[in-house]
C-alpha cells in the first residue's frame, strides 16, 4: 500500500485547490473580472502561480506514483513534501514580485526530477534485469 504518498498527493491536489481560491481572492482584492487575466501586474502574478502548479502538475503527480511503486513510498511522500514546499515558497515570493519566485521554483523542480529521474531509473533497471 501507497499510503504516505497517497496522502501526499492529497496535499498536492488541496494545494492547487488554494491556488484557485487565492486567483479568487485577488480578482475580487484587483478589480479583474472573469475572463480577464490580464490589466495588474499584481492579479497576473497570483494567476500565474496557479497556472504554473497546474503546468507542473502532470510531471509531478505521475513521477511521485513511479517512484513510490518502483522504490520508496516514504520517500516518494518525503519528495512529495518538499515539492509542495516549493511549490508554497514559489507562491510567496511570486505574489510579492516576479524576481522572488526563484528559490520555489528551483526546490520544487528539483523534487520533481528526482522523483522522474528515480522512477525512470528504476524502471529501466527492472526492465534490463527482467
């Protein structure tokens, strides 16, 4: 059983749902109404954290799953947890200014690509010594 990066994954998908609601927040706080994204700088910053959490999404999730049945759910949830650390520095930091987002970005994509890397390799591994 997956059940530390279950609850992981879980964190990750509630923290895109935070994402979504801090747009909500801001298109009200900004005056930017639906279907605009664009016209304050400070709105387009919020907009694009979401959008970017969703971007990485489709790398992070399947990567995550991979790696907890190729070679580690604790450490998978462990990765899990940074990359959601990351993904919450990078919403700080890009909310106050574009040159903030850096760190977050820098932490949740090396967690992303240990985890790809790690369940590819174990992948290809398990399939050379078949």
């Amino acid at each position: 059983m997956y059940h530390f990066t279950a609850l992981v994954a879980c964190l990750a998908i509630l923290f895109y749902f935070f994402t979504g609601v801090q747009v909500a927040r801001a298109r009200v706080a900004f005056g930017v109404k639906a279907p605009a994204i664009s016209g304050n700088a400070d709105f387009e910053r919020v907009f694009r954290v979401q959008m970017n959490t969703l971007e990485w999404m489709p790398i992070f999730l399947p990567s995550l799953w991979l790696f907890a049945i190729y070679i580690s759910d604790p450490i998978a949830a462990v990765l899990g947890l940074v990359w959601i650390a990351g993904r919450i520095l990078y919403l700080t930091g890009y909310s106050q200014a574009a040159n903030k987002r850096g760190t977050g970005f820098g932490i949740q994509a090396s967690a992303a690509i240990i985890l790809w890397a790690g369940a590819l390799s174990a992948i290809v591994w398990r399939l050379i010594h078949a």
